[in-house]
C-alpha cells in the first residue's frame, strides 16, 4: 500500500538521523547527568537580585537593546539600496522596461539588480551568529561585532522584503510618471515610495522585534550583552544569575514586541490611507522638533552602546584586512572537504530530530492548550473541581509551551549539554525543546480556528472530544498545520548550523574550531557550505509547498511572519 | 423513547440583553410519532431541536429523554443519549476535506471507541464501510463516495448528511428545513428519501413547506415567540390557526 510505504519510508529516514544525530537514552539517565540538571533546577532559585548583580543586568540589557536598535537602523540603511535594485519591476522586467532600447547601460543595470538579489540571498542565508563570530575575529570582543552581524543579516532580509513591497505596489502610477518623461529613481521616489512606505516602516519594525532576540543571543560568542551574561553565568554554575538575566532577556522582547506593535499599528493604518511614514515622518519633523531630537539623542545612545565610539580605534582597520585577506582564498582542497562530510550530515540530521521532538513534544502539549478541547467543551462535567483541574491543566499546558519558546535555542543547547553531554544530541534536544514551544502554541491555535460548523454536528451525533479532534478538527486543520511545521523545520535547519558554536555538534562545531584555530581559509569554505546548504532546504520547501496536492498548503504571510518572530533567528519572510 | 418537556426555557446570552428563545414550553413526544413544528423565522424551532439532540441545556424547566433529565448527563452517558438521536441541518456542515465515505462513516463514531476512530480514519473495518456504502447508495450517491465534501453540490452534501444518519441508525430523527436551501425539484425528492429514512424511526422536523407538513406529518406543533401557539392533529389544523401562527408583527423572541 502507497500509504504504509511512505510511512515506513518517513520512520527509515528518522531512524537514521537518530543515528547521525547521536541520540541515546543513556545519558537522559545517568545519574551523573540527572544530578548536574538537578543542580541546575534547584540553583535557579532564587533568583540572583543581589545590589551588585542588578547593575551587571542593566547594563547588558541597555548594552543588547543598544545592539538591536543599531543594528535594526543599519541593517535598514542597507537594506534600502539593496531592496531598491534588487526591485524586479524597475530595471529587469514590466512596463517601466518595455518601451526603452536594449542598451549596454541597461543590460549592465538588470544584471546589478540580480547581483543584489543575490547578495540579499547570500546575506540571510548565512545564520547572524557566523556572521557574529567573524566579526568578533576582526573587530575584537564587544557589541560591535554583534551589531554589525545583525545588519548584515537583516540587511539581507530587508533587502528582500523591501524588493518584494515595492514589487507589490500597483504599476498604473508608475507606467503615467514613466510615460510623461521620469527616470526610474524618479519614478520610484514618486511612484513606488508614496504607496509602499506604510509597509516598509511595518516590516522594518517587525524586524526590530526579531533583531531584539537575536541581539540577545549574539553573546554566546562574545559579542555582549544578554547572551554573553548568560554565558558567563552557566560557566560558573551562577544559576540564580540565570533566572534573572533570563527575565529580563523575556521582559526585553515583550516590550520590544508591544513598543513595535503599536507602532505598526499606526503606520499600517496610514498605509491604509495612502501616505504612511512619509506623512509621518513631516508630521515629525513639523510638529514635534522637540521630540524628533529626543529621538535622535536616544539613537546616538544606541550606537554608544552598540560599541561605535573606538571605532577609529590605532591597529583595528590593519588588522581587520589582514583577517579579510585570511578568509581567501577558501579551502577547497579534497583532503578538507571530506572532513566536514560528518558534521555536513550531523547538521541535516539535528535539524530532523529536532524537528520529529517538537512535533512529539508539541502535540502532546497542544491537545490540552487547546481550549475548545479541554476548558470550552460544554460536554464536560461541571462540579467546580473537575473544572477547577480542567483550567489548570489548560493552563499549565499553555505555560509550559511559553517557557519552551521564550527560552532562546543556545540557552536550551547549554542546559541540554548538562543532561546529555557535549555533541549532535544535545543540539538535536534543545532545537526540538525550542521548537514544541513554538509548534504547540501555532498547533493550539490552528485547532482552535477550524470552522466549528462541521465539529459540533459529530458533537451532536454523539462523537466525543478526542473524536472530533480525530475527524472533524485534524482533517480541515492539516494542512495548515503541515505548512507550519515545514517552515519550522526550515528555520531550524538554519538554527541547527549554529548550535555547535556552544557545543551542540554538527557545522557549527567545525566552524568555531577553525576560528579559534585561525585557519580562515577553511571557515570561509563552511560559511559557503552552510550557504548552499540553507539555500537547497529553501528550494526544497518550495518545490513541497508548490505540489498541487498540497492543497491550501500557502500560509499567509502574517501568520509566516509570527512564526519568524518566535524564532529569534532571521529568516526571509 | 420519549421526550417529555416541562416549562422549557432557552434564553441566549447577547450584546443587546438577554434573548428568550423558547419560554415555557410544555410538550410530550412518544416513540414513533411524526411531528411536525410549524411558525415563522425566529419562532425557536431551531432551539428547540437543539434541546432534543441535547447540544444545548434549557435556561430554566427540563427536558427528560425516557425520564432521564437530559441536562444532567454528560460525558460517556451524553454520548449514549446522542448516538440514538439523529440530526439533519438546514445547511449540512460535512467535514470539508473528507470524502463523501468519511462523512457517511462519522456516523458510526457515537459508538466507535476512539482506538477505533482513529484506525477507521486510516482504514475502516470492511463492515463499517459496507454499512457506509449502502447508505450512499440509498441516497444516491454511491457514484461520489470518492469525492471530497467540498466537491459536492448543496443537494448532493444534504443527502451525503441523510446517509450520515441513516449510518447512525438512531431511535429519533430530527431535522432543521432541511430544505430551505435548495430548488423545489430537489426538495420533493429529498423529502421523499427523508420520509423513507426515517420510517420505524420517531420523527420531529422543523418545516417552513406547511403542505409538506400536513401531507405527511399526523401532528404539527406550532411555535410562535417562543410559546407553543397549538399542538394538533394535521387533520385538525385550520386555515385560521396557521394564519395566526405566521401573522406578522412577530413579538420579540428570535432563536
């Protein structure tokens, strides 16, 4: 039968990247593991909030929000060219194009706008924390490093995004400003800008949210902050140091998260309206000088803290062309590139286990999360301690799912080293520990929204709760639920590059090694190996979402964007 | 079989206050009777199937199915009473990505175990879907157990919902002008294949069609704001009586 086929082929597949994913039970309970997590659990409280631990928090959370906002306001500064010449509709293709000449200029200018598709491809692809690594081998220890792997991450998804709205914008303005004599800058600043701006500022806030939670783990390689406090701390077994610095890392994203949403909330309904952030942003400059320069005074305070005063710094400049020049050419010699064959496999098999775990792990946590199963379910008995159980039960489901997801994949790969060891398991653990908060919560919610109509006539036939799961939620919710968890396993192949850089084993692992080494050379060839790598998964699962069979498969947009946003790493919408 | 209602209310909660569906509502249904429940939009004919499938609890009185009071069970014994009532809506809400089969076959899971729900819902038992295709094939659409639900016409989902009960096999079948939406050609097909399913069974439709109602239905139940208006044998029913019940300037209740 086709069906037992591909089942048997799906658990063949898992059963060997089990294997290339090391993963044992043993270690869950050795004793000498189960002691050190136990020390860890208990060590979290209290919580250090001690007169000289306080300022050290402050200070690294002033330092990571410093990072994400300079490292937002760059990546945006970078984005913006990119963006603009990577637009198809001005220089490759449509009417802007169809009346002109074929010309040098313009063949050179189409293939410019593809190289910048291409740097923008190239720049999210490879994951921030590389290029945060690197940057910490050419600029030293400290936030700048950080800071500028977030722009030139995000650049590179806001190039793309950026490209994509002004795609987007409808063409009759354009084609009038073309057709009565405008160049193409022009007729993108009064054609293309007037209708996308809105959107712009909403995407360029939304990836400020992101850049808060990557800015957070940039630290794990020693770029500051949050991340790095984090890191010191489990070092020296400072466990209640933990707990705190993990609140206000989860206190940070919160308020980066509401501070964003109700500004995008007032930009999005000035897209509405037709004018968006250029209105806004006269509105500014207008009415309100004062605040306008209380805004400038805090950015200049960003950049302080991102690390933008030594900059001129005597030797920095030197020394980071001769790091430059170090990384070409790559090495591509066979003798190495047989070496990274394991850790090539080990990555592809992380990000599998990891996915199967989140999905184990998630669905067991989603069917109590979710309420029209458990709390809403008029059926149930109604003495008020069975429903008393009922709403905690609910409850602690829906808490535990947030914890899983607000705790940042490194700090899970550093608690699961604890548990397992050193290697591909602990990095497969915490990518599926991360990954069912994240899946639980899309999976509660998904299941929560299938048209009741059909549900509630199985009700009446008499179909119980797990029933109507079974045959009427599942069906109208599975594919929904599929698309959501390709994408995830997407942004977690990407994730599982860089869980070696604290120990979780595959490329990563490789990639510090040879840092630490000083063997550019070859850093430089596992940087365009994790690019082709992440680059094949996107073609992959696009190929999957484009079967005809996958019906309704297509997400919107909205709801793929919020699944980048609990990931904390950049990826393109 | 029997239902027995006392002071029945149904009152829904809304924006604007509190809206009485039924109030006071006194009736008595014996197995096997045919009864038909006449009155205008809003009159609480809905309401009041959704008391006798028991998906919904009166405010205020009781409803007693063979003398149990319905709004006191729950969980497995809700299942049990439920299993034995059959319901047909007035627009079928199939699972939309199932076949046509799969709908038929949801019919079973009042008494499926869920170990048995979830290996149906890869492969059913042999008997099961023999049960589920000769219901189709009574409703004429053996040619469509293949097709999805959301494939399918309105009047083809309609009678795929009349197999569902007809795999069902309940004591009590209720049904919400099941008619309302389709073209007359359709709807005296369906009402044929309606009365035959339901022959042996008790029967109680909410009808809009009042010849329908007295052609086949030997009691009519009228309900008008929430009230029962009369309870009489159709041969009783007079042309004064139902222009009554469907004056306008309805009072208050919707439901």
């Amino acid at each position: 039968m086709k069906r037992a086929l591909l089942v048997g082929a799906i658990a063949a597949a898992l059963v060997v990247c089990a294997i290339g994913a090391q993963v044992q039970t043993s270690p869950l309970f050795d004793p000498a593991n189960l002691r050190a997590v136990g020390a860890f659990v208990r060590g979290l409280f209290p919580p250090d909030l001690s007169p000289a631990f306080l300022p050290v928090v402050a200070r690294a959370t002033l330092r990571t929000l410093g990072v994400a906002v300079a490292g937002t306001v760059l990546s945006m500064a970078l984005g913006l060219p990119l963006g603009i010449l990577g637009t198809a509709s001005l220089w490759r293709r449509g009417p802007l194009l169809e009346g002109e000449r074929h010309s040098l200029g313009r063949a050179a200018l189409a293939a410019a706008s593809l190289v910048a598709r291409g740097l923008s491809r190239f720049l999210r692809a490879v994951p921030e924390l590389v290029w945060a690594l690197f940057f910490v081998v050419g600029f030293g220890l400290g936030p700048l490093p950080g800071t500028l792997a977030l722009a030139v991450s995000y650049a590179g998804v806001l190039g793309r995004v950026y490209a994509d709205l002004f795609e987007a914008v409808p063409p009759g303005p354009i084609v009038a400003l073309h057709a009565s004599g405008a160049t193409r800058l022009q007729a993108f600043a009064a054609g293309i800008w007037p209708q996308a701006a809105g959107s712009v500022a909403a995407y360029s806030l939304y990836s400020f949210e992101c850049c808060v939670r990557s800015a957070a783990v940039l630290g794990f390689v020693g770029a500051g902050g949050i991340g790095a406090e984090i890191n010191l701390s489990m070092r020296l077994f400072e466990y209640g140091q933990v707990t705190t610095l993990l609140a206000a890392l989860v206190l940070l994203v919160l308020g980066a998260d509401a501070f964003s949403r109700a500004l995008r909330g007032r930009f999005q309904r000035n897209a509405v309206h037709g004018s968006g952030l250029l209105r806004d942003a006269l509105e500014l400059r207008s009415a309100r000088r004062g605040l306008g320069l209380v805004w400038l005074a805090l950015l200049l305070f960003a950049f302080q803290q991102a690390g933008f005063v030594g900059i001129a710094a005597a030797g920095l400049w030197p020394h980071l062309g001769r790091f430059a020049a170090q990384l070409f050419p790559p090495d591509l010699s066979p003798a190495f590139l047989a070496t990274l064959v394991t850790p090539l496999w080990q990555t592809v098999a992380i990000s599998v286990v990891g996915t199967a775990i989140g999905i184990a792990l998630g669905s067991v946590l989603a069917l109590p999360a979710t309420s029209t199963l458990l709390v809403a379910d008029p059926d149930r008995r109604r003495g008020l301690p069975a429903r008393a159980l009922r709403v905690a039960i609910h409850g602690a489901a829906r808490a535990s799912l947030a914890v899983l997801r607000s705790i940042p994949e490194l700090v899970w790969v550093l608690l699961c080293i604890l548990a397992v060891g050193l290697g591909p398991f602990a990095g497969a653990l915490a990518l599926g520990l991360h990954t069912a908060g994240v899946l639980g919560k899309l999976y509660a919610e998904t299941l929560e929204e299938v048209p009741p109509a059909p549900v509630e006539e199985l009700r009446a036939i008499g179909a119980g709760a797990l029933q109507r799961l079974l045959w009427g939620m599942w069906p109208q919710a599975r594919e929904t639920l599929a698309s959501y968890t390709l994408l995830r396993w997407e942004t977690n192949l990407r994730v599982s590059t860089v869980v070696g850089l604290v120990g979780g084993g595959g490329l990563g692992l490789a990639l510090y090694n040879d840092v630490q080494l000083a063997f550019y050379d070859r850093a430089a060839t596992l940087v365009l190996l994790i690019y082709l790598l992440v680059a094949a998964t996107d073609a992959l699962a696009d190929r999957l979402r484009r079967r005809p069979t996958a019906r309704g498969i297509a997400l919107a947009p909205e709801s793929a964007l919020a699944l980048i946003a609990e990931s904390g790493s950049a990826a393109a919408p | 079989m029997s239902f027995e209602l006392r002071e029945v209310a149904l009152v829904y909660p809304s924006r604007a206050g509190a809206v009485r569906a039924l109030d006071g509502v006194t009736l008595a249904i014996a197995g096997g009777e045919r009864v038909a429940l006449l009155g205008p939009s809003g009159a609480g004919k809905s309401s009041l199937l959704k008391l006798f499938n028991a998906t919904a609890r009166p405010t205020a009185g009781a409803i007693r199915f063979e003398g149990r009071r319905l709004a006191a069970l729950a969980g497995s014994d809700l299942r049990a009473v439920r299993r034995r009532i059959g319901t047909v809506f007035q627009q079928p809400s199939l699972v939309p990505s199932l076949t046509a089969l799969q709908n038929a076959l949801c019919g079973h899971l009042g008494s499926w175990s869920l170990a048995r729900s979830l290996r149906a819902l890869l492969a059913a038992a042999p008997s099961d879907t023999r049960v589920a295709l000769a219901a189709l094939k009574t409703v004429g659409l053996l040619d469509k157990a293949a097709a999805r639900a959301d494939e399918l016409s309105g009047g083809q989902q309609q009678r795929v919902a009349i197999a569902r009960v007809l795999v069902q096999d309940p004591e009590v079948v209720l049904t919400d002008e099941p008619f309302a939406s389709l073209d007359p050609g359709l709807t005296a097909q369906l009402a044929d294949l309606l009365l035959h399913v339901a022959q042996g069974r008790t029967l109680i439709a909410a009808l809009h069609d009042v010849e329908l109602a007295l052609a086949h239905f030997p009691r009519i139940v009228g309900l008008r704001g929430g009230r029962v208006a009369f309870d009489a044998k159709a041969a009783e029913v007079s042309p004064q009586m139902l222009r009554e019940l469907y004056a306008h300037e309805a009072r208050g209740a919707v439901g």
